[in-house]
C-alpha cells in the first residue's frame, strides 16, 4: 500500500486571502491560477502495519510539530475516507521540493495536492479530480488548485462540496511563461495559514470583495484571447492590491524585502525599454514575472545581473498532480 504523487506549485493571478470557513478552508472568493511546470514537490506515502506511529520526512529532515501535525491531521482525513484496512494503519510520508519552502511560492499547494493523491490511493481510494481537489483544500486551501493540469479557477462555494477547482484552459492554451525570481530562502516569519486569519481586519478588505467577481470573470476573458498587456496591468494591480490589505490588517503582515521591492520596480522600467513583462508576488517575498515564452531569454538575461536574486526558476503551464512509479524509499 504504498504510492508516490508529483504536484506543482501554481501561481494565482487573482489571489485567493480571507478566509469564510476556517476548518474547511473555503475562500472569501473565487481565484484564478496556472500550474508551474518547474516548482514540483513529489510524496511518497505507503500505509502499513509495521508502522507503530506516523513518520514524516520532508526534504530529508524532520519537521517542527505544528506542521507535522497538519499533515497527520490531512492523513487523519484520508483515513477516514478509506475505512477498513488502510483507515486503522499508520502511514510512513517522504516528501522533497525542488525549491525553496515558506519564501511566498506557495510550497504548502504542492505539498498538499502531491500528500492527497499519494495517500488516497495508498489507502486504496479512487478519487475522482473534483474529490481529490475537495480533499487537497482541507489541507492547504490554495492545494486544490495544484490538482488539475493547466489554468485552473477555484470555486469559492458556501460548502465543502461546491468549493474546489476546475480546469479553464489546458497548458497549452497559452504560450506564457512564469520566471521565479527567488531573492530570499529564508522562510517567512508569520506563515499564510496564520496571516488568513486576520484579513478581515483591513478596513479595505469588503471594498476588495466587492469587486472580486468581476475580476475572475475579465481574468479568465483575458487568457481566452491572449490578451497580454491587459493581463499583465490587472496581474500587477491584483498583487498589489492583495498585499495592501496585508499591510493594513492587525497585525500587519510585511513580506517584501529590498530584494522584491527592486524587482518590482524595475519590471516597469523593463518594459519601458520594450520587453513586455509584468510581476505578481504571493504571500512572501520571491517575485513571479510573468512574459509570453518568446521574451523568457530577455527576462533571464536581466535577471541575472541583479545580486538580489538567489536562483531563477523558469516555469511555463504545466501539468496537474499525477502518479509517479519512482517511490522515495
């Protein structure tokens, strides 16, 4: 009963913050995202007799005990779902990214959607994709997007059964790229799972809601046609409107460092000297530039010049959570 899953990471171009259930994870709105091909996290999770407790290894090491209790808490789920023989086992997870954790690029996604497929079907479960994305957000919300292949909207949904994701394009919809620019490994001091929790805080979180729908919906109309700069001025506007509500709830949550705030800047100046590219950030404080593939050599270029920048992950759409045959242990 053992079973190994690869998930990317995705990158949400309307961001998903705020939080309507704290239990369930359901969002105070819909968001829009697209799988990265290069930010990969791969689980390998086997259920078993001879295990006496859970064991959790990630990236090699061990784990502090908040976390590790999250994911025996999402096996917990899983458990409960398979029932007899897997449901009364302890589990062994051996789980590794290939790229830095808790820096903003949204490693709990992967961790989460690869732990819910390798463990689902180590317990011998079948789920269909709308299931496993259902299940992948209990664990991490923003996980449920890391489940289908491609663009992907998740559905904010008032219950547990109506709130998951759902492919809107597949990978090669568009020829776009998503170049990470990592200027810190360091992880973040107040992780999102915490900072969700007090976004209502902002006194310009309801005008944000407001507005939300709207926004998926002309996001969406904009990947349909390719539109590139309009896509690229409403990612812009989106990330920065994300983190003024961060930087205006109690307490304030301020995840940008020299290093973003330099990269931020400059992408307008790159595209005064004509090289279309456009910055989204998440929760943290690497940067995600975002150019059509044919600009990719350009943005590199520039990015290696800039000490700030630590390593540079180039992503285009990429696949969903899958099956793999190359088990960790």
């Amino acid at each position: 009963m053992k079973s190994t899953a690869i998930a990317p990471s995705n990158i949400a171009f309307t961001k998903y913050w705020g939080r309507k259930d704290e239990i369930l994870r359901l969002p105070e709105n819909s968001s829009v995202s697209m799988c990265l091909s290069n930010l990969l996290t791969t689980t390998t999770v086997e259920f078993s007799q001879n295990y006496q407790k859970d064991e959790i290894i990630i990236n090699g090491g061990g784990i502090e005990e908040g976390e590790a209790g999250r994911i025996i808490k999402h096996l917990d789920r899983v458990r409960k779902l398979a029932g007899p023989p897997a449901g009364g086992l302890k589990a062994k997870v051996v789980s590794k990214n290939n790229f830095p954790s808790g820096t903003g690029l949204s490693s709990s996604a992967s961790g989460f959607a690869a732990l819910s497929l390798a463990a689902s079907k180590a317990a011998g479960l079948d789920l269909s994709e709308k299931d496993l994305s259902i299940l992948a957000r209990q664990g991490s919300g923003s996980a449920c997007r890391s489940i289908p292949s491609g663009f992907a909207e998740w559905l904010d949904g008032d219950t547990s059964d109506t709130s998951y994701a759902v492919q809107i394009f597949p990978p090669d919809h568009w020829a776009i790229a998503d170049i990470v620019a990592v200027v810190s490994e360091g992880k973040k001091e107040v992780s999102t799972s915490i900072g969700q929790q007090t976004a209502t805080s902002s006194p310009f979180m309801g005008v944000r809601l407001a507005h939300m729908k709207e926004k998926n919906e002309l996001v969406k109309k904009l990947i349909a046609e390719k539109n590139f700069k309009e896509f690229g001025q409403l990612l812009e506007a989106e990330a920065l409107e994300l983190h003024s509500i961060m930087l205006t709830q109690t307490p304030p949550l301020i995840y940008w460092t020299p290093g973003t705030l330099k990269i931020m800047k400059l992408a307008g100046q790159w595209r005064a000297e004509g090289i279309p590219v456009y910055f989204t950030i998440n929760t943290g404080q690497d940067i995600h530039l975002i150019c059509e593939a044919e600009n990719i050599d350009k943005v590199e270029a520039k990015l290696k010049e800039l000490p700030e920048v630590k390593e540079i992950i180039i992503n285009t759409p990429g696949l969903g959570t899958r099956l793999s045959d190359n088990h960790l242990f």
